[in-house]
C-alpha cells in the first residue's frame, strides 16, 4: 500500500509545452505557503491532501498503473544485470551463451510462422528465456570455480601429502617440527578434497549444460519437423546444485536479483517483449 501511496503524493499531470509536472507536491507547497498568511489553509490542505491520496491510491486502476511501470523498470534493470554477467565471463563462454540464444530465436521464428496461437508464442518465449537463464547461471559458476583453482592440481597436491608424510615419520615424535608438518599435513589434504568436489562440480556443470544445448537441439528440430505448434516443455532436472550461493562468487548479490525477476508469474495474452 506504501508505494502506491508514494505514487499518488508524486503522480504527474501533462501540462502542454511544460511536460509532466507534479501537480500533487505543487498544490501541497502552494497551500503550504498560503497557511503562512493564514493558517485555515493548512487544515483545508490536509483535509484535501488525505481525500486525494486515498482515492487515488485506492482506485483499483491506478494500481495496475503503478504495477505496470514498476514491471518495466524491473524489466529494464533486469536486462542490464543480465548484460553484465555476460560480459563478466570469458569470451569463450559468452560464445557458447551466444549459440544457445541464436538456436532458441530460431525455435521461435518456426512456432511464429506456424502462426500459432498468441499464447502459445508467449509461453515458448517465456520458457526459452528462463531456459537461457539457468544456462547463464550454469556458465557464471563454472567460470567462477575455474578461476578460483589454485595453482597445485590433484596429481601435485598428492605428491608433496607423500613427501610430507615421509618428513613426518622421519622426526622425532612429539616435537615441533613433527607438530608443525603434521599441521601442514591437514591442511594439504584439505585442499585436496576440496580439488576433488570442484572436479566433481565441474562434471555436473558441464553435464548439465550439455543437456540444456542437446534439449534446445530437439525442441528446434521437433519445431522444424513436425510442423505444428506445441507449448515448450522445459521440465529440466540439473545435476548441479545452483541453490548454493556461493557457486557463483562474487556475482552471487547479482543472480539473487535476477532470480526473483525470472521466478515471477508472467501473464499471457499480449506479445512480451524479448530479451536479447
């Protein structure tokens, strides 16, 4: 109710050769100014002030107004955040990106000259969209696990844990420099399971991004051959855990955001405009 409130205090008026002005805030420090020579005018502003919002705030229309420009400002916001990752990753990766987006634009160019069905386009571009989404999420973690691999691989790490353990057993027991490699110890076979679920992860992530590239390969054909529109079924099971934050570093504040712009319900019925 607070921002449909804010609306009604700042909604504009067109004024011909002087744009949008606000009428509302205007009238508010003229009566302002007024109550200074007499103060009558301060009740009978905020008598007036108090009927205007609450009709205005409350009118059912007004609020599909304000609704209706809060999506497209998300819509617009959401669009250059997107951009952003984009062009966060390696050009290799954005290529990939970039080839998945041109098959999906095909897939719809063949429903739209099938002249299917409004809702039926609508739905197909919603669901390759969200598709190109989790694609995109699957590319800023596997970026981000890539580029924080340290410098020792496995085959590394395994080398200095057995030259390590071989200096241990050769100290004497109980002494600090036995202390001091057994605690150096730890910490490399720490690291080493951690080499092995980043392995691991980046199997999933490369599993699960070849799937989406061989699901959007036969909705494409499927589009091309069959010759009839149908609803794009995008029940995808991934591999890889994408509700863990931290898979994507420092882009993690960013695809919170953008999670919850994609996760809203579209409604159907006029075209959507499309996401490049």
């Amino acid at each position: 109710m607070w921002r449909y409130l804010k609306a009604a205090f700042f909604c504009r008026v067109p004024v011909p050769a002087l744009g949008e002005l606000p009428a509302n805030v205007l009238g508010v420090i003229a009566l302002g100014a007024l109550g200074f020579a007499d103060s009558g005018f301060w009740l009978l502003g905020a008598g007036l002030e108090t009927l205007f919002l609450f009709t205005l705030s409350t009118s059912a229309r007004f609020q599909k107004v304000v609704d209706a420009r809060a999506l497209q400002v998300g819509e617009v916001d959401a669009d250059q955040k997107r951009r952003e990752l984009i062009h966060s990753l390696p050009a290799a990766l954005q290529s990939r990106l970039g080839a998945l987006v041109n098959k999906c634009r095909r897939a719809q160019e063949v429903v739209r000259n099938q002249q299917a069905e409004d809702f039926v386009v609508e739905a197909n571009q919603d669901a390759l969209q969200r598709l190109q989404w989790v694609f995109l999420k699957l590319l800023v973690a596997q970026n981000n696990l890539v580029a924080n691999t340290g410098a020792d691989g496995e085959s590394a790490l395994r080398a200095r844990i057995a030259s390590l353990e071989a200096e241990i057993q050769k100290a004497p027991d109980s002494s600090p420099l036995r202390q001091s490699k057994s605690a150096t110890l730890a910490i490399l076979k720490e690291r080493l399971a951690n080499v092995g679920r980043r392995e691991q992860s980046l199997a999933e992530i490369e599993s699960d991004l070849t799937r989406i590239e061989a699901q959007v390969d036969l909705m494409l054909e499927n589009a091309t051959i069959q010759g009839k529109p149908q609803t794009v079924g995008l029940d995808i099971e991934l591999a890889t855990n994408l509700a863990g934050a931290s898979v994507f570093g420092d882009s993690e504040a960013t695809i919170a955001d953008l999670d919850q712009e994609y996760s809203r319900p579209r409604q159907f019925g006029s075209k959507a405009p499309e996401r490049n």
